[in-house]
C-alpha cells in the first residue's frame, strides 16, 4: 500500500526497479544512471519524510503492512508464553498478554493484536478490546506485582470497542479501574505506542513510569476523523483535526505526556521491521533497567508526580 505523498519516491524507485531489470543485458549498461537515481531517491526520502504533516503521520502509524504485536513478539522476545482470560467472562483475543523474557529480562508483556490477515482482524476485533480483555490486563500486571517482574505494555489500538455488548459489560469502569489501579502497582511499567494510541482503549494499559513513541505513532485522545466530526461538523476535515490534536510523538515530548521517541528508519517501520524492533528494543531495556533501580515507593511517588504534571498551565 503507497501512501500519496509517497508518489515521487515510488517513481523514482520503479525506474531504478525498469533499469537494473535492463541491466542484466551484457550489452547494456545504466549502472551510471542508477547511482545518480538512487542518489537522487535518496534526496527525496530524506525531504519527504523530514516534513511529515500530523496527518500523513497518522496515515503511517496505520499502515497496513506496519509492524504487528505478533511481529515483536516473534523478533524482540527470547519467549513468551501467553496466558488467557479474565476469570470473569471469557478471553479478549484484541488485548494480548503474557511472560516474556526480553533479552536477560524477565517481563510481563501487554499489547494490542490487530491481526494481519482479514480473519485474524475479525478475530481479533481489529485491536479494539472488550472489558474482558482490561479485566485480563489487570489479571496479569497483579501477576507481575506478585512475582516482583517489570511490566511492559506495546500500544496501537484505534480505541477501545464503543459496542453495545461491551458497554453492557461495564467498558468505561473496565477502563477506570485499570487507570486507577495501575497508578499504584509496585513494579516498573514502560509503555510504548507503536502505532495507534487511541483514545481510552490506549490508556487502559498506558499508566506507565516511562512512555516511548515510534516516530511515525500517534496518542490522541480521539482519532482525528472524530474530532473532526464532532468539532467541525465534518470528518473531511480530519486533516485539519490532526494538527490541533497535537497527536505526534513531538508534539507529545513537548508537552511532557510522552518520555522518549524512537526514530524509525527512513520510510516508517513497515519498511525494515528488524531495524525498528532493534531499536525499540534497546530503549525498553535501558527504561526497565533505570526503573528497576527506584523503590517501589520511590517508583509510585515519581509516577504520581508524572501525571500530576501533565495539562499543568506552564507558567
């Protein structure tokens, strides 16, 4: 999937792709017209992806072929063992959770599943949880608690599900209850919004000690084509909405919601999974590693003063 302002680089990739097909020919030779396109596309990536609007990031951070919580699972983690349910209604297949070790570290893991294929989307309710699947989140972070293991939660859901059934099963206290809850668990908690971080079905597991964004991510309060229609009478408008959202990871440092960005390699995550997971990866284990240093009252004195600061008139 191409992205529109993504046109002159996908142009210039499909004539480097044209000439070194041609180039096989011994009797024919671009390699000087490659190099000077690949420089030339090289120029180009880095002005496209120097100047991204808050909604073409928004495009990016949901990119269909963007990295997945299975994609971390399979290529940041050395195991992982998932555990299932909220012994209370059944088990939320769009929240996922379970023991991890990554690298030397052993961790409670929570993230969102969108799934990959249109089956797994369905399954999976395109990431959108259900109160049982906070309810299973808060099973498994008492867990941690219990065996004194640091928590870290991978966030890109587009919202929590707004249906019926869900609502019916208590979502908004489902929701609450893991806000308030986590606020006070004894163990290191790094958040990091790889994705989407939508609305309260992000913050369901985003209380964190440390929180990090993908560069392409975005944590709003409510998706821009909402905002857009409930403030400006016009989804259309979602462009428009994004920018006022302040819904990007610089926008987000600025304001002190967010602790730390990871850069993508050029192009977003989609384009080198290894690469991104690498570097994500890394920044969890120096955050884990300078929490696990705090007492658990240090960690909730300092956790509290976080949050109190955010939304705070700077003065």
């Amino acid at each position: 999937m191409s992205l529109d302002f993504e046109n002159p680089i996908l142009e210039l990739e499909g004539r480097i792709a044209e000439l070194r097909k041609l180039n096989v020919d011994p009797g024919v030779k671009f390699d000087a017209e490659i190099a000077q396109l690949e420089k030339e596309l090289k120029t180009v990536k880095a002005r496209v992806y120097s100047d991204l609007t808050p909604w073409q990031r928004v495009q990016i951070a949901r990119h269909k072929d963007r990295p997945l919580f299975r994609d971390y699972v399979s290529l940041m983690l050395s195991d992982f063992v998932e555990l299932h349910g909220d012994r209370c209604f059944g088990d939320d297949r769009a929240l996922v959770g379970g023991l991890a070790t990554i690298e030397d570290k052993k961790v409670m893991l929570l993230g969102f599943d969108k799934g990959r294929t249109v089956e797994e989307k369905v399954k999976n309710n395109f990431g959108m949880s259900h109160p049982e699947g906070y309810r299973k989140a808060l099973r498994l972070m008492r867990l941690a608690v219990k065996y004194r293991i640091p928590i870290v939660c991978l966030i890109d859901t587009p919202a929590a599900y707004p249906g019926t059934a869900a609502e019916e099963r208590g979502q908004a206290e489902a929701i609450a209850r893991n806000i308030t809850e986590m606020s006070a668990i004894e163990v290191p908690i790094v958040a990091a919004v790889t994705g989407e971080g939508g609305s309260g079905g992000a913050l369901g597991i985003a209380v964190a000690d440390y929180v990090i964004m993908l560069s392409n991510s975005v944590y709003s309060v409510i998706p821009p084509e909402g905002c857009a229609a409930i403030l400006m009478r016009d989804a259309a408008k979602a462009p428009e909405a994004a920018a006022a959202l302040k819904l990007t990871a610089k926008s987000l440092l600025e304001l002190g919601v967010i602790d730390e960005i990871v850069e993508e390699p050029i192009g977003g995550a989609h384009r080198d999974y290894a690469a991104t997971i690498e570097i994500l990866k890394k920044s969890l284990l120096k955050a884990i590693t300078s929490l696990e240093r705090s007492s658990p009252r240090s960690l909730l004195t300092k956790r509290y003063e976080k949050y109190s600061r955010i939304g705070r008139p700077q003065t």
